[in-house]
C-alpha cells in the first residue's frame, strides 16, 4: 500500500511538472487553436495593408515620373517656339512697301479734306489693280464705307492696325503672312472718277493714326 502511494504522489508530481512546463515563462496560457487563426488573419490583413501601401507608393512614382516628362517636353517645346519666332523675327523683312510695284508719295498728312476732315495717311498713287501687301505678318480683314471704299484692315503682329483703303477688290484675309496680297488697288468710295490708290493709314495699338510717311518713304 505504501508503495502504490508513492507511485501515485509520483505520478501527480510529473503531471504538475508537465502542466507547469506548457505554460510561458510569464504564466500565460499558450495559445489555443482560435487564437492562432486570429493570429495569421491579422498577419495576413497586415500584410495586405502593406501591399497596398508599396503598390500605392509604385503608382505615384510612376506619376511623378510621367508628371516629370511632361514639363520637360513642354518646356522643350517652348523653347523650340521661342527659338523659333527669333529666327523669324531675325529673318522676316521688318517692314514691306504696302504696294508691290511703283507708286508715288507726298507727305499729306493733315492736309484738308471735304467735310472739314484732315488727311490722316499717305496716299500711295499706283497703276489700277496692283498688288496690296501686308506690310507684316497678321490677321487680314475686310470692310467697306461710303469715304473709304472696300478697305482691308491688318492687325499687325508689331502690335499695330494697318489700315488700307480704295480698293478695287480684296486679296487674302485671317492668318496672313509679311507680303502676302490682301488687296488690290483701286478707286473705291469717295476716290470714284479719281486716279487709284492706296490710302495708307498706321494706328499703334488700335488707336488713333499717326502719319506713316517716314516709314513708307523709308521702305516704298
């Protein structure tokens, strides 16, 4: 009997033994199996997140790149426009005679006119039909009054409204070119039964005129 009590006491001291050994160092309780789900779910959830962040992180620095090329090659471009427009500026006649072929020029600016009206432009005398150019490159548009006759009116890219009238018929209008025909000179208006010419005015900015005599005597 004594014996088998020893036996038992033994027996009760290994399963204390064992059941102290299966717990942690801190006296926790291991893990059961739920917790050990719970475990690689939330490791999986984390590792997810992080996916996600890294693939987030990728596409916004494909964005920056592709962001990157696109002012370079807009500024690229900007520079070959500017690069551009100098050369054509260096290049292009900086002024053409309003009218292709000979004329003949006084300086009327001021003089008197029917109605108590003063001259204000140069009238450029011509043979019928002769070639009305732009002086420079612009925006070419027509119109028409009794004084006047058909009249053209450019919109200089040097910032001033060229101003052409008498015509016998207008040439190209919109987007047009230094020398390109935008009319043709005539007898239109108030100069019907007269001698044909261009009436040639200048006005800076759009406002009002200002003699062009120097600056066609210096290119006519």
């Amino acid at each position: 009997m004594r014996a088998l009590c020893t036996v038992f006491a033994a027996v009760a001291l290994t399963a204390a033994f064992l059941y102290t050994a299966g717990t942690s160092r801190a006296g926790e309780v291991p893990p059961s199996g739920l917790d050990l789900v719970a475990l690689q779910q939330r490791s999986q959830v984390a590792r997810s997140n992080q996916n996600h962040v890294e693939a987030v992180e990728r596409r916004r620095r494909r964005a920056e790149r592709r962001l990157a090329r696109a002012v370079r090659r807009q500024q690229q471009e900007a520079r070959q426009a500017l690069e551009l427009a100098a050369w054509l500026a260096a290049t292009a006649p900086p002024f053409r005679c309003p009218v292709s072929g000979p004329v003949d020029f006084v300086d009327s600016w001021g003089d008197a006119r029917s109605g108590g009206r003063r001259h204000q432009g140069t009238d450029l005398m011509a043979p019928y039909g002769a070639p009305v150019v732009a002086p420079v490159a612009g925006t070419a548009s027509s119109s028409s009054s009794g004084a006047g006759g058909l009249t053209v009116e450019l919109v200089g890219d040097d910032g001033v409204t060229y101003k052409g009238m008498h015509l016998s018929r207008m040439g190209a209008t919109g987007r047009v070119a230094s020398g390109a025909a935008i009319g043709y000179v005539g007898t239109s208006g108030n100069a019907r039964g007269g001698s044909p010419h261009l009436h040639f005015e200048m006005h800076p900015g759009g406002g009002g005129a200002v003699n062009p005599y120097s600056k066609v005597a210096q290119y006519c």
